[in-house]
C-alpha cells in the first residue's frame, strides 16, 4: 500500500518535489523526493505559494539581481522575473508614471501603453516601433463588440477570477456594463482585458491622476491590462480607444523611450507565507536526508499543518541580537544558499528537537524548530549541512567540519582571482 504523503497525510499518487525549490536555483535532479509528497499538495498548495513569494515579495529582488536563470514554467531554463503590484517609469516631461518591468539583473523595461492624459489626449509610450504596432493591433483586437474583463482577486495564496462583460452601444454611448457577472476559481480563456486597479507608488498623493492616469498596457507574457479604479472607468477608457486607436500612429522612425534604472515597484510581503515556503524546504531536506518515514512522525505534525495550510504557528528564533546564531553558518557565501539540520534542546532534559537553519542569497539566518521528539533522536547527532550553487543549480550535502572548509575556500576565492589577475 502506498505510504502517506507527508504533508496532507492522505495517500494520493505522488509526484516529483524539489527538495530545494527549482525557482531559488534548487533544480538539481539528484534533489528531488520521488515518493513524499502527492500531487494536490504539490501543484495546488505549494506551487502558488513559492511562485508568490519568488516574484513578489522583497525575495524576488535577490534572485533577479543575483539569480541569472531559474526553472520556468516549461521545465526550460529561464531567466528570473519579478511580479510586483506594480512598477513604474517616472516620465519627466509628461509627469505621468508609466508601467515598465524588471528582468534578471535590474534591467528595467518599459511595457507598450497607452494612457489617457487630461482632456482625453491618448499617449502612446512603447519600448521600440515594432512592440508599439503589434501591441496597437492586439489592442484593437480586443476592442470587439463584447469585452470580457477579468479581476483577479487574492485570498492569501488562493484567487478567484471575477468576470464582468461590456457591451458596444455607439460611438455617442461607447461600452456599457451589461448584468452579466461571474466568479470562477480557474482563469477564463484569452481574448480578454484585464483590470488592475491603481497602486500608488511614494511621493504620489493617491487619486492624483494627473500622475497616474487610467491606461491599457501590454504585459510581457501578452496579456492586456487596463488600470483603472472602477469598472466604470475601464469602460470609458476602452470606449475612447474604440473611437480613437486608428488616430495613433506609430511612424517607422520613432524613438522609444527608455525606462528608467531607479523604479518604483510596489512589492508586497506576507511574513507567514515566506515562513512556510521556509520550513518546507527544511522539512524536504530531513526527508531527502534522513528518510520519509522520519518526517512522518507525529513529531512534525505542528509544522506540517502549518506548511500546508497556514494554521497555527512555527517556533521561529529570532536573530537579531544573538552572536552565536548570527555566526553559525560561517560568512556569506557568493553564489549559495546555506541550510543546515540539526538536533536542540527539548523542553525537558530527555526531550530533542530538530532545529533548521537557512540563509538564502547571503541575507539573514533564519532558525526555525521544525519537530519536539518526547526522546533523544540519533539521526540528529550530527548537524548535516546542504550547500545549493544557485548559479549552476547544484545542491550539496556535506558535515558541519566539511562545510567550514568549504566555507573558507569560498571566501578565499574573490581573493585568489583577484591576484590572478594582477
């Protein structure tokens, strides 16, 4: 009989888990747990919550500035993105904050638009002649007789998709909001336009429009987004391109307008969410390491439950002011993650606890306690440290003795080519 998944405790057909996950630089395929975890855990839970805190939480900056490629949705290699609230190009001579995106490495890049400037006056901005015609016609495309717009709305990592339809009347009533409304767990098929509403970046007054005026943008993946504050807007909005998109022309010889290194990203983050993607990966590591079975004792069950669903809490140590902790993973590595299993001190003399260390992109330890056993455990008395090279997707596992040696060499490298080169 097919033994339990580990986090759910239900016994569904599993499917491959990275230990580390792919999106940090963990897709290394001797990594990965074959017969742990099941498919509703893997695809429905976990990959919605690491794609949100991947891409827009303050994470996402580290792996686009430090990252050069990462796993995409494909299982190809691709270079890392990130998803903020939005992110601005502050345009000096208009005054209007126009949408752009970041790749890996800061590179800002500014999306094809056109936004609607007070008095109605359509201006277009485009990264280069070629984007802005074919984003003028998908546009237009789209500026059919029935719209569908589409909202989506976040509830922690689950979202629904609110659908709303408007109606062409004429060119004197332009796009009504018609009764038809639904809400759907699953996102509709394409053609559609989507809604965002305005995210206000600093030094900004909100509702100032002047600044942030209602547009319709081009993402980079092709989606058509109008950002707006209501629905009423959008179809304003989208009732004057019906009227006024042929008057845009782009001639051959236009000049794009860069965007701008110093960005606006609104980014935003969920401390608990960052937390269970964290103790999932220490708890994927025991499992890799030390073996399923020892994850499936009841040991575990308060940091599984909050792995999967968010409930309760973890037994988080905070860093901050402790020397020794600050220190247990040696200096910071370029190019790696650090973690490290080990076995602490229980609540009693005869009880243990298994304790995870993590340190990613060289930033802050983190310290969690993932497991209280009522009894000493011998699979925890020695620490087992596991060293993943972000850059070539290369994880390994090593003693804490190995690790210090590792560690100095790694250190001493910057040092060594430097003099190569003299």
């Amino acid at each position: 009989m097919t033994e339990p998944c580990i986090y759910c405790g239900e016994r569904k057909p599993f499917t491959a888990e990275h230990v580390v996950s792919a999106g940090i630089g963990g897709d290394d395929p001797d990594w990965m747990l074959t017969d742990c975890v099941c498919g509703d855990c893997n695809t429905r839970v976990f990959s919605p919550l690491e794609n949100k805190i991947f891409r827009s939480s303050p994470l996402a900056l580290a792996r686009i500035f430090l990252q050069p490629h990462t796993r995409g949705r494909t299982g190809k290699s691709s270079a890392p993105i990130m998803q903020p609230r939005a992110s601005y190009h502050d345009d000096a001579q208009t005054g209007i904050m126009f949408e752009q995106v970041m790749r890996a490495g800061g590179e800002p890049v500014m999306l094809p638009q056109i936004a609607i400037a007070p008095g109605g006056k359509l201006l277009a901005n485009i990264p280069d002649v070629e984007t802005g015609k074919a984003f003028i016609a998908a546009v237009k495309d789209r500026l059919v007789t029935r719209i569908r717009l589409v909202q989506k709305i976040r509830d922690g990592v689950e979202a629904r998709f609110n659908q709303t339809m408007l109606e062409w009347v004429d060119n004197a009533t332009g796009y009504q909001v018609t009764d038809e409304r639904e809400s759907t767990l699953k996102a509709p098929d394409e053609p559609v336009i989507w809604v965002e509403e305005p995210v206000w970046p600093a030094g900004v007054e909100e509702g100032d429009y002047t600044r942030l005026p209602p547009r319709v943008f081009q993402r980079e993946r092709g989606q058509i987004s109008c950002r707006a504050a209501s629905i009423r807007i959008v179809a304003g909005l989208l009732s004057i391109l019906h009227v006024g998109i042929d008057q845009i022309a782009i001639p051959d010889n236009a000049q794009p307008v860069a965007a701008q290194a110093h960005v606006h990203p609104q980014l935003s983050f969920d401390i608990k969410s960052y937390d269970r993607v964290l103790a999932k990966i220490g708890m994927n590591i025991c499992a890799k390491l030390i073996g399923a079975d020892f994850v499936r004792q009841s040991g575990f069950n308060r940091v599984r439950d909050y792995i999967r669903t968010g409930e309760g809490a973890i037994m988080k140590r905070p860093v901050t002011d402790n020397d020794q902790a600050r220190s247990a993973l040696g200096p910071q590595l370029k190019n790696h993650h650090v973690f490290m299993i080990c076995g602490g001190p229980g609540k009693d003399a005869d009880s243990q606890c298994a304790v995870f260390f993590c340190r990613l992109y060289g930033g802050p330890i983190e310290i969690f306690r993932l497991a209280e056993f009522p009894a000493r455990q011998r699979e925890l008395n020695e620490p087992r440290v596991v060293v993943v090279d972000y850059i070539v997707e290369r994880i390994t596992s090593m003693s804490l003795a190995d690790y210090a040696l590792f560690a100095v060499q790694n250190a001493l490298a910057p040092i060594e080519d430097f003099f190569a080169g003299v």
